[in-house]
C-alpha cells in the first residue's frame, strides 16, 4: 500500500490549519503545538467517555513522522484503545494535507491517558455511555 493510500485510524475530531505563529526556526510547525492539538482532540474524545472532566495524566509512544509545514491542515484522528476503573487510554493520529493538494499523510501519533475527575479534581470511576 502506497503512502498516500493509508487510512487514518479513529474518528476524526478536530481539524485546524497550520500558521505562522506556529513555526520553529526551521520553519516547520512546532512539535509542541501538534502535541497540544493531539492533547485537544484526545481530552474531547475523553470527555465524551467519561461523561465529565478529565485530565491528562501521560502522553506515551509519541512519533514524529514528518514535519508540518505552514497553512498545512492538519486533521487529529482520535480512538479509544483502554478502559479501566478511572482511566482512559486514547490512540491519536495526527495527519497532514498540503493545502493545494488531496494527498494526506500521517506526521504523528501517540497514545494519550486520562483520568475521569470528580467536582473536586480526584479521580472517579468513568462512567461509560
């Protein structure tokens, strides 16, 4: 299977474009604002499960595949791979489409945990749909 013929895995969350403010001195966009655009899609898609407040308690198995380039949309790919008592684990995809362009490719992925939080921040059983 060619690149550009992957799927991504999960369901589509959010879906934002790449722009100045976001790159580095190389001139690709920051790892750390994907991380927190992955870290945005992840929290809603927990949320969602949990039927209340989360928190993002760690960020494992994060690869950077290919970096993103300004006005590049960037498209956050999100799903459930664990359930526990409190805790989620959240797979995320994070993929690249040029601008002008339909092909799109995967720039990173990570797993990301989550904890379901009660009115006073402790964690609480999450209560699934």
């Amino acid at each position: 299977m060619r690149e550009h013929d992957a799927m991504p895995s999960g369901e589509l969350t959010i879906r934002v474009v790449a722009m100045p403010a976001d790159i580095n001195p190389a001139g690709d966009i920051f790892g750390g604002w994907l991380m927190s655009q992955m870290d945005l899609a992840a929290s809603t898609t927990a949320a969602l499960c949990a039927g209340g407040r989360c928190a993002t308690v760690a960020i494992d198995r994060v690869v950077f595949h290919r970096p993103v380039s300004v006005v590049d949309e960037v498209s956050i790919y999100t799903q459930i791979t664990k359930i526990g008592r409190t805790s989620m684990t959240i797979a995320v995809e994070a993929w690249r489409r040029v601008r002008h362009a339909s092909v799109r490719q995967k720039v990173t992925e990570g797993h990301f945990v989550f904890v379901a939080l009660d009115e006073n921040g402790r964690p609480r059983p999450v209560d699934t749909p």
